[in-house]
C-alpha cells in the first residue's frame, strides 16, 4: 500500500481542478487509512471516515442532482407562487411569455448560482482539511510510526511543531490525539487501547468540525445570499430599464411610497424560493452515503455501541465526551436538527464514529483499481465516482 508522503499532500493540495483534487483527497485518505490499520488493527481511524465523507463532498463539487431535485421541486412547490406572479404581470398587460423567461431567470440566476456557491464551499472545506490534517497524519507516519518501542520524545517533538490552543487557530486537539494514537500503538490493555482509538478519532473530529465551520455556514445559507440581486435581475426582467413599464414603476413608487402588488408577489417568489432551496440543501448535505447504507444526519443512528464501547473507563475520553456528547451512552437524539449548529453536528459525528469503530465495511476502498490509476494519471475517473 502506497502511503501518500508530505509532498503527495502538498501537491494534492495545489491542484486547481476541484473534482481531481477531490478524488484525489479522498483516494489518499482512503491510503492512509490502511496504514494506520496496519499498526492499530481493524479499528476504523480519523482518516476512515473521512474517506466517505469526501467521497460525499466530491457529490456537491461536482454539483450531481442538487440543480436537477431543486427544478424540479420549484415546479411543484412553488406554483402558487409562480402562478400569482403571472397573473398579476398579465393584468398589466406585461405579457403572456412570462412563464417560461421566468422559469429560465429561476433556474439560471438563482438556482445554479446557489449549486456553484455549494460547490466552491464544500470544496474550499474538503482542500482545508486534507491540507492541514492529511498533513499531519503523513508526516506522523514519517516520524513516528516506525518505532518498535515507545519514544515519547519523538511524540513530543513531531507535537511541537502543531501549534497550541483551541481550534479554529490552536492544534491542541490534534496534538491529543496524535499521542493517542502512538500510545495506542502500544497499549496492552485492549480495553484501553480502541478507546484511546476512539478518544483520537474524536479530537481530531472535534478540530476538524471547528475549522469547518464557514464553509459549513457558506454551504447551508448559499439560499439566502444574493438575494438583492435577484430581485433586481426580476424587476428588470418585468420592468426593463428605459420602457415604459419601467416609468409607469417609477411614477407609483413616487407618488405613493409603496411597492405594487407584483412587487409584493416577486418578494413573496423569492421568499418561498429561499426556503425551498436551504430545505433541499440541508436534505442534500445532510446525507452520508457509506458503502453498505445510507445515513440520513438528521436521524437517530440505528445502531447499538460495539460491547468493547458500550462502557467508557478511560479517563479523557469520558471526559470530552462530557463536553460533546449532550445524551450520554444513548443514541436517543443523536439525528442532527441544525447541521450548521456545531454542537448538534458533533454529537451526531460522536455517536457515529463509536458506532462504526469496528464496522469492516468501512475499510473497503473507496474507487475501482482503473478509476484510481486514471487519478494518479492526472486524470478525473470514468464511471459513478
């Protein structure tokens, strides 16, 4: 197995097309992943799960069905709307073509801007990470994973080059849960060993979910940015500038201070289409796809803790889990209600990495063996990906 080495991430890192870049991050994590099994045993790493969950991001980057499922939802969700908005326009004598340029003024202005702004999000977060931890584990295993004996001070030295304090700026947790990792390594006590394993996997988690809380913002509030305009491109649509529409607009808005009722309706559209489109986001990106099924984030996992975890002893990890964990050893409420709450977000990511620690389909790889020589050839692969 090919382990990605320092440069491998930075070159990753610096490839300006997000679909390669992408396939890419998630084949290296998938690479990673595999060595550090090779110390620790079939116990799912940090790296694990952050293959799937990149494999999930490369859906938004390379914008599959979002634009399809939103056209199509506007047609349904939003007839009332729409057909509001047509009427009165034709009562003022603005013309019967309307339906279909506003349909066209929909999906090109507002609903593929929204799909681009996801894109770029999600890929700006998936590049974020792997550049800053898919660093750090490539460089642990240069300096650290070969020890056939413990060395702490070889732990302390590759920790001291992370920076100190809490994240979205400090290291600290990832500091942690390095030394987890390395004491792990040698741990006699199995008990102790896969939940400092667990305790790793969580502090990393935690910093990873911290850094990524912009792009996660970015993403889920992509509905109600550019709302201004919109609204303009609509009210140009209808009353083009320089017609006498437009001066007709001007001289009511003079004399009496107040918007039309097609104004009234177009702001009602936009409204109505805001809230369709975050609700559909939040369904699209609130969904992980792993090799043997679904999860919806905003459901409970239904799931029961692996016996060797159902039981927490060690001392940290009891204690992070006091601070993330808002239902303790119950997975009662762990579906996600806000996705952009990062509390909410981490207490769902907690249950799930205790719950899928030894779940061996998780290990599978992520591409076929010719998608990952097409990759590594600098090409994007053929294929689902």
């Amino acid at each position: 197995m090919h382990s990605p080495n320092m440069a491998d991430i930075r070159r990753i890192s610096l490839i300006n097309n997000p679909v390669l870049r992408n396939v890419l991050i998630t084949q290296s994590y998938y690479e990673l992943s595999q060595i550090i099994m090779s110390r620790t045993g079939s116990v799912a790493n940090w790296c694990t799960f952050a293959t799937w969950a990149s494999k999930q991001a490369g859906q938004s980057i390379r914008k599959e069905d979002l634009q399809r499922t939103l056209e199509a939802r506007v047609d349904i969700e939003l007839l009332k709307e729409f057909q509001t908005l047509i009427t009165i326009a034709a009562e003022m004598g603005i013309g019967s073509s309307i339906k279909i340029k506003l349909h066209a003024l929909v999906k090109n202005s507002m609903i593929i801007r929204v799909v681009d702004q996801i894109g770029e999000a999600v890929a700006k977060g998936n590049k974020k990470v792997f550049e800053e931890i898919g660093f750090q584990f490539a460089r642990f295993i240069a300096n650290c994973f070969n020890n056939a004996e413990p060395d702490l001070q070889s732990c302390e030295l590759f920790c001291r080059e992370m920076l100190d304090g809490d994240p979205p700026d400090g290291q600290q947790y990832l500091k942690r849960a390095f030394t987890n990792y390395y004491m792990a390594f040698f741990e006699h006590d199995e008990q102790l060993r896969v939940e400092k394993l667990l305790l790793a996997n969580l502090e990393i988690g935690f910093h990873e979910q911290t850094r990524l809380q912009p792009e996660i913002l970015a993403s889920l509030n992509a509905a109600f940015t550019g709302k201004d305009t919109f609204r303009k491109e609509v009210i140009d649509f209808l009353f083009p500038p320089g017609s006498w529409l437009s001066q007709v607009r001007f001289l009511y808005l003079k004399a009496t201070g107040k918007t039309s009722r097609l104004e009234a309706a177009i702001d009602r559209l936009i409204m109505e289409l805001q809230h369709l489109v975050r609700k559909q986001i939040t369904a699209y990106l609130m969904t992980l796809n792993l090799p043997h099924e679904s999860l919806l984030l905003s459901r409970d996992l239904q799931r029961t803790y692996p016996l060797v975890l159902s039981s927490l002893s060690c001392k940290d990890l009891v204690e992070l889990m006091a601070k993330i964990d808002t239902t303790p050893d119950s997975l009662k409420e762990s579906g996600a209600e806000d996705w952009a709450d990062l509390t909410d977000r981490m207490h769902f990511i907690t249950e799930l990495f205790r719950c899928y620690q030894f779940d061996e389909q998780l290990y599978q790889p992520a591409f076929k063996p010719d998608q990952v020589e097409a990759m590594k050839r600098g090409e994007i692969p053929m294929g689902r990906l």
